[in-house]
C-alpha cells in the first residue's frame, strides 16, 4: 500500500484516479481548491477510511509524508483556464514548483498531467514526442500551453539537477462521466445540448480534428506511467489514435440521443489547433498500453451520465 497525492483529485481525471488507487488498496489524499472541481466528484469517497480531501491550492506550499504525487490541479476546458489566465501560469508554474519541492524534500516520485496542447496548432502529423510544437506564446491559449511546457522544464530540470523521479505525461482529448456539466469542452457541450434539444454551437465550420480517449483508458495510462521503470521520464503521449471532425462528432451525439438538435456555426476562437492525433508508439511499446474503449462505446457511457444527472441541476 502507497500513500498517494492526487492534486486536482476532484477533478474530471483526477476523481476517476482516486477511485481506481482507492479500489487498489492505497492510502490517498485529494488536493483540491474546488476552482472547477466539485466535491460530488469524490463524495462516495469522502467516508472511505483511506481517503482524505483537503482544500488547498498548490500556489501555496504543502507539505505530506508521500511515495508518489500525480499533479493533475489545472483547469482543462478553454473557458475556465482563459478565465483568470495569470492564474492558470500560476497554478503550472508555481504549484508545480510547489509540489516539485514537496517531491524532493520526501523523496516521491512525481507525475505531471501535460497536455497535447504543448503541440500548440501542430504543423506534424499524427504528432511525436519528438515535435517542439508550434505554439503561440501570447495568445488566449497561452496561459495554458506555455505554463504547461514550463511545467515540463522544470521536471526535466528537478530530474537533472536534484535527481527526482518525473514522469511527463501528454494527455490527449479525454472524455467521459463526471466532465462537469457547464464545463464548456465540446462533448460535454454537445452532449448536453443534444439533451436538450437545443441548437449544436460548433466554433468554426467543424472541419478541426481531434482524437478522443475515454477517462478509464487515459487513468491506466497514468498509472502504467507511473508504475514504470524510475528512468524513464517520458514525455509519453496518452490519447486515443482515432482522429473526428468536430461536425463528425456532433453529428454522431445527435444520432447516438436521437435528438432533434440542430447545428449551428459560430466563430472559431484564436489559435484553435486545426488537427490533432497523438501518435502511442512509445506508450505502446514501453508501458504496454493500448485505449480499449471505442467512441461509440464510450460516448454512450458518458450519455448515461448526463442523462442521469443534467436534469437534477438546480
Ligand atoms: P478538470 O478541470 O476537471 O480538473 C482539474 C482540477 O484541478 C479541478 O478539480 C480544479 O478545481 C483543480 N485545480 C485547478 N487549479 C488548482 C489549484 N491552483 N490548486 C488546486 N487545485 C486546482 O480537468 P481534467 O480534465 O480532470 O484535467 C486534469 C489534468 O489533466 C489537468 O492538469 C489538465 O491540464 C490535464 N489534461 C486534461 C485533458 C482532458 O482532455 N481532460 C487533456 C490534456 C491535459
Ligand atoms: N468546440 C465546439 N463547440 C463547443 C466547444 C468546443 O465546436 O461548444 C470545438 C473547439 O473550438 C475545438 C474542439 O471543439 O475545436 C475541442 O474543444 P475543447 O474545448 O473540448 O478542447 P480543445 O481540444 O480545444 O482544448
């Protein structure tokens, strides 16, 4: 049994993270400032005895006896990490020097939550570890994508210089139960209103890919991440290599709720990524890991979901 730290832990990923290290035996304490997370998310947790919330926010230094952290505290969806954007670099910088420091100081082993957007609006395809990207560093996605490619470097360099155990995982679109209902990424969005027969908003004329992978896949890739050899530090793409159209997409929620939703366009918001596709040849051939689950499965899983829940929102 470990004693585990999940930042973020009542998040979308990290809540599904904390029940899976939960159901393995292990002793887990959950950070969380609640900025987009909710304590629904955890709440069947909460009076389990290896279980432990706290309400703190990585800007600030913490300290815990821990073998291992996963540092998934950051805002996901575009509109809540653009809505207070020095915030969004503060929470990648300093909360992950924060808990960098915490790692060092009680020798954990540390896994940070990257993101494909380190890619920025990739000039590659399918996209490499290999690839610097191509991203703008003063735009409204900045906030986000170039405090997380900090974040990288300051693993890479806590790793050099003091000699911790990172582990820099590129996580690619993921979807699944629990995404917050106004959380405002595209599935969730589109799910909701296909619900509620409401118009389909697609940003732009739909023709932007992305490549989803569903939450239980992405939280044994984490794992399996984590669990693997001390040297290797990664980066490591996690994501699903099956690549949509966004009008693709909201044309198959539609069909999939038989909803009698239309489809509307509207304006595509600076620097979306026109194409995105990870490319696992690493995480397949050095964490043994494969997405099982298909879209059509998964979406109608997360359908479930929101059935079951949007119409208890006050
Ligand atoms: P989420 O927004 O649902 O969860 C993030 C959690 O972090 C929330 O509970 C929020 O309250 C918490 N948080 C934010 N700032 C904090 C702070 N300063 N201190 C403490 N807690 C804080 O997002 P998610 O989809 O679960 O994503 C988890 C991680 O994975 C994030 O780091 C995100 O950047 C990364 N990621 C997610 C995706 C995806 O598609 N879901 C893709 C790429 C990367
Ligand atoms: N998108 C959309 N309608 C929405 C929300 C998002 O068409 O209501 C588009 C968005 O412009 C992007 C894609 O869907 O091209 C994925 O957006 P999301 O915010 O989920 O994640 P991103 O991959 O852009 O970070």
């Amino acid at each position: 049994m470990k004693r585990i730290l999940v930042t973020g832990g009542a998040g979308f990923i990290g809540s599904h993270l904390c029940e899976k290290l939960i159901g393995e035996g292990h002793d887990v304490i959950c950070l969380d400032n609640l900025f987009c997370g909710s304590k629904k998310n955890i709440f069947h947790l909460l009076s389990h005895p290896n279980f432990e919330f706290i309400r703190h926010d990585i800007v600030h230094p913490i300290s815990f006896e821990v073998d291992e952290i996963y540092n998934l505290a950051c805002p996901a969806s575009p509109v809540h990490y653009q809505h207070n954007p020095v915030k969004t670099v503060k929470t990648n910088v300093m909360g992950t020097l924060n808990m960098l420091d915490l790692a060092n100081r009680v020798n954990a082993k540390i896994l940070q939550a990257s993101t494909s957007e380190v890619y920025g609006d990739p000039l590659e395809h399918p996209q490499k570890e290999s690839y610097w990207g191509n991203v703008n560093p003063i735009g409204l996605r900045s906030c986000y994508d170039e405090g997380k490619r900090v974040a990288e470097t300051l693993l890479m360099d806590y790793h050099r210089q003091n000699h911790v155990t990172v582990k820099i995982v590129r996580i690619f679109n993921t979807y699944g139960p629990k995404i917050a209902i106004n959380d405002g990424r595209v599935i969730s969005n589109f799910i909701v209103q296909a619900l509620k027969n409401e118009n389909i908003t697609i940003l732009g004329d739909g023709s932007q890919t992305r490549s989803f992978c569903y939450v239980d896949d992405m939280v044994d890739g984490l794992i399996k991440m984590m669990r693997s050899s001390s040297d290797f530090t990664g980066p490591v793409n996690l994501g699903k290599p099956f690549e949509i159209s966004i009008l693709a997409l909201a044309q198959m929620i539609i069909r999939m709720i038989k909803s009698q939703s239309g489809i509307i366009f509207q304006q595509l918001p600076q620097d979306d990524p026109k194409q995105r596709h990870p490319d696992i040849t690493l995480a397949r051939s050095i964490l043994k890991w494969e997405p099982i689950i298909s879209l059509e499965a998964g979406l109608s899983k997360t359908i479930d979901f929101f059935k079951e829940n949007i119409f208890c929102q006050p």
